[in-house]
C-alpha cells in the first residue's frame, strides 16, 4: 500500500469520528417485532436514508465506497475517467485498416490491405495481444495517471479516408470543459504514414514545475512468413541517436540496451515490415528490449521505454509520426530521417551494390511483371558487367594449364617430385620469364565476390520478391520446397528445394571447369578436391534460405559454363597462347643478354626463397642433433 492510500485511510477515520462526534444518530423508533439481536445487521458506517443504498445490503456498501474513496483520492479528477469499458474505432486508408479501442487510446491492432501472410490471412503489423501496450505515464498533482487507465471519447465512430484526402481522429479524455486531455490521429489516404499527437489543455497547475511523462511501447511481432527461422534472423530493434542508427543483434537470449542520448525514433523491425515511432523533438531518454519467446507463432517480444520532458504550460503539444508498412528502401528513404539504415545491406563495401539492385529491381518492375524473369536478367547483367574479368580470369589459366603441360615443366616435374617447393620455385621462375601471373586467374574472380556477397544480403530481406512465383517457386522470398521430409536432416531441415539443387549442381559444373584450366601439380592438386565441398556446402546452408539467391546463384553459375565454352572453343587458342609465351621468354632474355638487368624478384619468391632457406637449416638442424658425435652437436650450438 503506497503513501496515498495510507493517507486516506486516515483521513476517512478522521471524518468518520468527527461526524459521530458531532452528528450522533437519531435513536431508532420502537419496533414491536420481535428480533434476536445478533439477527440485526451490523455495519461500520453511519445509517443512511438514501432508497438507493437501502437497496444495497450493508458489507456491498462497505467495500464499494470504501474502494471508491480510496480510488478518487489516489487519482484524483481522473478517476471517474477509469469507469466504462473501450469501444473499438476503425480507420480505412488505400494500405492500411487500424483498430484503436478507446480505452487507453491505442492502436489495438492494424492490418496491411495489400499485404497476406504466408497462409492468405490479412497481414498485421500490430496484433490484437492482450500484453500489447502503448500508453504513457504522468503525474497529476503528484498523482500517477496512466493512459491506459482512461476510457477516451472518440471524435468519430469510423473512419475511410482515400487518395490524397486527410482525417483526423481525436479520442479525448475530459476532466471539464477546459481541462482535457486528447490523443489525436492524423491520415491521408495514400502511404504507410500516421501522424500521433499527445495534447493537453488546461492542466499546468497540476502537471509541476518539470514534467515528464514515461512512454511505454511492447509488441509482439507475429508469425507471418513460411520460415520462422528466417524471420529471427532478420529482426530486431533499431534506433536513432543523432546522426547515427544502431541496431540491436537478433538473438535467440534476451537483449537489452540503455539510450542514455537523445533518441529521435525507434523501430521494430521485421523481416519485411517495420513499426516505427519517431518523435519531432528528440526523447531525452530510454531503454529498449527484445527477447524470443517459445511461442513458435511470435517471432520476437520487443519493448521500448522512453522518457520525454516538457516544458509546463496551459497548452502541451508533442507531435510523433508512426509507420507501419514494408521495408522498401525507396519508400524508407523518402522520409528523410535515416529509416533505410536500419535495412541489413550487409557490410559497407558491399551495402551501395543493394541501393543499387534496388532501384534496378523497381526500374525493370516497371517493364516487367514476374520478379523471376526480373532476376534472370539482373544476373545475366552482373555477368556481362563481369565479362572481361571472367575473360582475363580465363586466360591466365588457360596460359598455366598449356605451359604446365610443355616437356620443360614435365621434366621439372620429375626433377622436384619429392620436393615440392623447389619445384614451385622453379616453376614461378618459368611463370616469369613467359608472363605468366599466378594470381592472375584468382583477383579478376575475387572483384566479382561483391556482388555475391551483397545479394546473399538482399534476398531473404527483399520485400520486393515476397509471394512473387516463378514456375514452381510459391514465393520467391523463402524457400521452394518440392518434397517435405517426414524427418528431419541435421542443418538440412526437413525439405528439398529444388532451386537449391539446381545451384549446388551448376556450382559443382563451373568447379569442374575451372578445374580443367588448373594444372594438377603439387598444391593444386590437393585443393581440386577442396574445392568440390563448395557445391555441398552451398547445398546443406541455402537449403532454407530464399529461393530467388538460389535462383540468381543458378542463373550465374549456369552463364559463366556458356561463357567459359565459348572462350575455350572459339576465342582463345592454345597454340597461339603458347607461342605467345615463346616469345615474351626470348624477348625477356635477349634484353638481358644486351646489358638489360633482369627482372626484381617479386614478394612471393622472395618469401618462398626464405621459406625454403628455413626449411634446409631445420633438416641440418635435426640431422646434427640425431648424430652420435657429441662434437657434432656442440657445433651445432
């Protein structure tokens, strides 16, 4: 029991022995029935001539006014704004239908109108969940009134607003015709936005010399996509402090972070779609939550409280702006405060290939209707981008593989079998001479690595792709299964998508091309083996991962084995790349035979000359210390 409480307690007793004392009872008249005395009713509270409460029995009478007065004490003029139960009030825009139910003013639930989940329901961003909250907290001539307490009154029992008109629902709670306290809605007829603000009129007396008001915000996002997995992995709590948006890390453990800074909004963030509070001045303050529940239809619970202060006047008004609608980064951006940040592009060297994607993605929509046909040709066009280092990439292998096959390499083969790095020594000195570079078929492929590691970012976030089909793929953003296992497989999962296989078996196809081109020789030939676990391991991770990057991977695995056969069978010649080394060695060597100084050693020889000095001191090393000759070894040290 709080100080408050304890006060009134002490201030009815008071008026209830001053009353007796002042006001004794009347003696009743004489009454000729006949009655026990312990059959009368007995009762605390002073008799009373009002027909209504006579209808009452005496303990009913006892507890309720009892509760009322403890009640109107510790709330005060609000009080009587506690009573009555909430009424739903329904707003229709072109994307959004937003219940709010009167009873603390908020947003009850609130459904996409062009948006279905994964099983054809209507998408909610906020469901109907009765831990839900949104309400805030102030004091009232030291008392703590709390919105969700208050039974507001709604301007409208109903709302549809369209295109480029605007509406406005106000749910006010009255304490008398000059001191109110209003929650007012704003909407336009197009776009995902809503403008909330809190108003208060006529309550500076009440309200202090420095305000505050606590804000509280818990939602439970719910399960809307086929994988819940993959909507973990893809949610979380984001926030703007300053210039700079912060992100919480999806974890399966609960997460919590102090905003000690001013705060200009907070977003939940799904995996396609994102509820956001932002505030016109910066909140002083705040925390933030976020935790998985076991519930597998919740995908995250997140929480955020936050503390405002307001400086005390007749008229208080601070104004916020809510979205609820898809992660779209054109859509995000246009708003100018940095929303599009929270989007996962992937890290930072590779995030502006994702811009980009995106607005080739809405350029080619506008032509284009089917988001698979739209992939095929972003892939085809990366490949093409991509051509002449795929070129380059090609033909320094193509050099290695015909040189390693001359009689010259052979015989060095045979030469070093049992040491294998004087024979790669003796190789990068022939490599040299010809202008042939080791590394010349790996950095052309290594700059084409972006562009797979930004869309494997892209993809599973896009909410572009989301229930866009391409032959048997229902959706593109999530996985294609073909086949539901009755069990499931360690990492695998229980389905096959077939997208997945068709990229595991391209990527095993260019590996063995690639191969082809590589001499098998001393390292090589170990790391051909290596590099066919790609194909297994693209299999086992992607398996559950959105059909469209395996669809991409496909498509560009599938352009790069066209482009390697063509340049293999109609652009570069053997014989001709053979020749063309002949020359350069003869060329290199009639310089040096005319006073040209030869060619510096590059850093890879180098650190293979010294990698090699080492490895013959340590054999010197190990045959000294093995030997019986004890003077042998004291050389040695």
């Amino acid at each position: 029991m709080d100080k408050n409480s304890i006060t009134g307690i002490i201030l009815i007793a008071l008026l209830m022995v001053g009353y007796f004392y002042f006001f004794p009872p009347t003696p009743p008249p004489p009454d000729n029935t006949a009655k026990s005395v312990t059959e009368q009713p007995s009762s605390p509270l002073p008799q009373t001539n009002s027909p209504e409460l006579s209808k009452v029995s005496s303990p009913e009478l006892t507890d309720s006014t009892y509760e009322d007065s403890i009640n109107r004490i510790k709330f005060g003029d609000f009080y009587d704004l506690m009573k009555g139960e909430g009424e739903i009030v329904t707003v229709t825009t072109d994307e959004l239908t937003v219940n709010f139910n009167t009873k603390g003013g908020v947003i009850e639930s609130a459904y996409l109108n062009n948006h279905r989940t994964f099983d054809s329901l209507p998408l909610p961003i906020v469901i109907p969940h009765p831990n839900n909250e949104f309400f805030f907290d102030f004091p009232y001539f030291n008392r703590p009134i709390s919105t969700k307490d208050l039974v507001f009154s709604p301007s409208s029992a109903k709302l549809e607003v369209h295109g480029a008109d605007s509406a406005t629902l106000i749910l006010r709670a009255s304490l008398d015709q000059n001191r109110y306290l209003d929650q007012i809605y704003s909407f336009t007829g197009e776009g995902f936005a809503l403008g909330y603000d809190i108003e208060m009129r006529g309550m500076k007396e009440g309200l202090g010399s420095a305000p505050t008001y606590d804000l509280h915000w818990k939602s439970h996002l719910p399960k809307t996509e086929l994988a819940i997995k993959n909507m973990r992995q893809k949610t979380s709590v984001a926030y703007r402090i300053g210039n700079d948006v912060e992100k919480m890390t999806p974890s399966d453990e609960k997460e919590e972070e102090r905003l000690e800074a001013s705060v200009k909004w907070v977003s939940f963030k799904g995996q396609f779609f994102s509820h956001i509070l932002m505030a016109e001045e910066p909140l002083d303050k705040g925390n933030v939550e976020m935790r998985t529940p076991k519930n597998e239809k919740i995908v995250r619970v997140m929480e955020a409280d936050l503390i405002k202060r307001f400086d005390p006047s007749d008229h208080v008004r601070d104004s916020y702006m809510m979205y609820l609608g898809p992660n779209s980064y054109s859509i995000l951006n246009e708003y100018d405060e940095k929303f599009e940040d929270q989007l996962d592009l992937g890290w930072s060297f590779v995030a502006w290939i994702n811009v980009a994607t995106t607005y080739i993605f809405e350029f080619l929509e506008t032509y284009i209707s089917n988001y698979g046909i739209i992939i095929i040709i972003l892939s085809i066009f990366i490949r093409m981008l991509m051509f002449p280092l795929s070129y380059k990439s090609y033909v320094s292998m193509a050099k290695m593989r015909v040189l390693n096959a001359t009689p010259e390499m052979k015989e060095l083969d045979a030469k070093y079998k049992d040491d294998a790095q004087k024979l790669q020594m003796a190789k990068m000195s022939i490599y040299k001479e010809m202008g042939v570079s080791m590394f010349g078929g790996c950095l052309p492929m290594l700059l084409s690595y972006p562009f797979l590691i930004a869309l494997f970012f892209f993809f599973p976030q896009s909410v572009e792709l989301r229930q866009q089909s391409f032959l048997w793929a229902n959706d593109l953003s999530t996985y294609d299964s073909i086949l539901n296992l009755p069990f499931t497989i360690p990492l695998y999962g229980d389905h096959i998508s077939l997208f997945t296989m068709l990229m595991a078996l391209s990527t095993f196809v260019y590996t063995y091309y690639q191969q082809q081109s590589q001499p098998a020789t001393g390292a090589n030939a170990q790391m051909k083996y290596i590099a066919y676990f790609m194909p297994i391991f693209l299999l086992v991770f992607l398996n559950s991962y959105a059909s469209g990057l395996s669809l991409y991977y496909f498509m560009s695995n599938l352009i790069q084995i066209i482009q390697t056969t063509v340049i293999r069978k109609f652009i570069v010649n053997d014989e001709k790349l053979l020749k063309e080394m002949r020359d350069t060695q003869k060329n290199l060597k009639k310089k040096g035979g005319k006073g040209g100084s030869k060619k510096p050693k590059g850093r890879i020889e180098k650190w293979m000359e010294k990698q090699q000095k080492k490895q013959q001191e340590t054999l010197k090393q190990k045959k000294a210390s093995n030997s019986p000759n004890r003077r042998g070894r004291r050389n040695v040290k």
